[in-house]
C-alpha cells in the first residue's frame, strides 16, 4: 500500500463509481466539488487502516489460488487514459501478476467467482489485481461500487486484458471475481471521464441527488427570483402535488386503521389476525434526573428550506 497516487481533479478508479452514479455513499454531484473546491481532510478510520494491512496478504492468497505468477504488489506511480498532457482517467494498482494461458474454472467452494456468461475463463498475460476488505455479507456478484468499475478501469488504462477483485469478507472468508476486459462497459467508462473532466473544466455541476444536495447547490440570493415553468417542469408539480395528497389520505387511512386494531386488542399484546400476527410492543423507560439542555449558539443567515411548499392559485 503506497498511499493515493492519482490526481484530484480528473475522474480515477476510486471515483468513477461515483461519477456514474453507482456509489450510494458518494454522489457525483459530490465528486465533482471534490475536484474543483479539493478533497476535504480525510481522517483513516479503523476499517480502512486494518483494509490496507490486509492488501498484500489477500493479493498473495489470491494469486496462490488462482495460479498466477510474478506477482507485483509496488505500484507507486498511476497509470493514465488518454496522452500523458490530456489524460482523463487516471488509475492507481494494488497489485498485477502473470498467467500462462490459465483456464480458471467457477468453483464457490475454492472462493473462485467467473463472471462470464461462460463458467470458465482463459488468462494470459499480465493481469490487475484489486484488493478489497469489506464488514457487509458476501456476495456472488459485487456492487459495481465495490471493485468491477475500478477494475474495467485499470483493465483500460493498463491494456491488460483479465484482472480480479479479491475481496475479504468480514475478515473471514476471500472470494475472488475473475474479470475479462468489457469493451462496453469501459466504453461507458471513457464517456463519463471525459464529461467528468469537462465539467470540471467548464465549472458544469452535476444535478442534485436529493433536496439536501439541491438546498447546498443554489443558496438563497440577495433578491427574489421568479421563473415560469415549461410543460415538463408543470407536470412534475402536478405529479408531487397529487403524490403528497394521496400520501396524507394513507397517512390518515393508517392512523384510522391502527386506533381501531388498538381499541379492539384492549389490554391484549398480541393479536393473531389469520397469517399474521399484531404486536402491540411495550417500551421500558428508565429513571432519569433532570437535565439542562445547553442548546449552541447560531448565527443568523438564510438558508433554503428541505420540502417545497405548493399552492392551488385558482
């Protein structure tokens, strides 16, 4: 492990889940402030630190496993896409290693995971290798986000044509996914750099994710603003409209439905109602003394609302 290589301000191995939409813990909105405004200071979690202890250990097991050879785990320079003054993507390796036209065969119980429309593959040459460590359940397939877009990634800027996700489970049992290069997908992967790298370029912010990404994005300004919507934008507000009226009807239907259920169990905590079964849970609170809550002081500013208000002008 030798620490990030890549620069900040184009798309990389590590960000392109993100950019295209695939990471839930990063949108790309995000990913693009992080390259024009700079990453905030990360501070390495516990997690992580124990992730890059194990890196050599699960690259060393892995290509033992498969039967690779020449395995190289110091990689302190990134590899880029594109020429060296113009490069869009750049990547950085955790590990590469050789085959001799290896055939690997699917096979779970050796933690062996082809993923082919064939249950087979044949190796040769120079191939990447990713280490991953993870606290989640195993999978057969891994997210996108958790090693196969960073590998398409480093398969393109590196021109190997095989490479592996080896992914530690829950410190306990490695399974190791055997990729082909995908000349599709690493197709996809060229288009997002390159709109990555022009919109930081250009100052072209990706749309918000959510309403709290909206709310950081367009601050309030110093003076009203007024807009007339299109046809499109009409029938998005007549949609959530609609939507939050039919929400408040269910939200009252439950609370109906739920006194009555109530008023009939009585004193009972329990009701069994055909297949399935009510629980009217009861919750144990414990003594506590009283208490001065210290509520921080806060400066005045303005600061955009989470839920838009609709009104009916007719």
């Amino acid at each position: 492990m030798v620490g990030k290589v890549t620069p900040d301000n184009i798309a990389t191995g590590s960000t392109l889940a993100a950019i295209m939409g695939h990471n839930k813990y990063q949108t790309p909105l995000e990913a693009y402030n992080n390259a024009v405004n700079g990453r905030p200071e990360w501070v390495q979690s516990l997690p992580a630190k124990i992730g890059d202890f194990m890196e050599d250990f699960v690259l060393t097991e892995s290509a033992e496993i498969l039967g690779l050879t020449d395995l190289q785990l110091d990689h302190s320079e990134p590899y880029f896409y594109g020429k060296e003054s113009k490069a869009f993507l750049a990547v950085s390796l955790d590990g590469k290693a050789r085959a001799n036209e290896l055939t690997v065969y699917d096979n779970p119980d050796k933690g062996i995971y082809v993923i082919s429309d064939n249950d087979s593959i044949v190796l040769d040459g120079w191939g990447v290798l990713e280490a991953k460590t993870t606290r989640v359940s195993p999978q057969t397939v891994p997210d996108l986000y958790r090693g196969p877009l960073q590998l398409q990634a480093q398969m393109l800027c590196t021109g190997a044509k095989w490479g592996a996700v080896c992914t530690l489970y829950q410190g306990s049992e490695l399974r190791i996914f055997v990729y082909k290069a995908n000349r599709e997908m690493q197709k996809l992967i060229i288009e997002a750099a390159k709109d990555f790298q022009r919109r930081v370029k250009e100052k072209d912010p990706y749309p918000a994710f959510s309403p709290a990404e909206a709310i950081e994005k367009y601050p309030p300004g110093k003076e009203k603003k007024i807009i007339y919507a299109d046809d499109s934008l009409c029938d998005k507000v007549r949609q959530l409209s609609h939507i939050r009226s039919e929400l408040k009807s269910y939200e009252k239907l439950e609370e109906d439905l739920q006194t009555d259920i109530m008023e009939t169990m009585k004193d009972a905590d329990e009701c069994y109602a055909g297949h399935q079964k009510v629980i009217w849970p009861v919750r144990n609170i414990k003594a506590k003394p009283e208490q001065v809550k210290v509520i921080p002081a806060v400066e005045a500013e303005q600061k955009r609302g989470k839920t838009l208000k609709i009104e009916d002008m007719k």
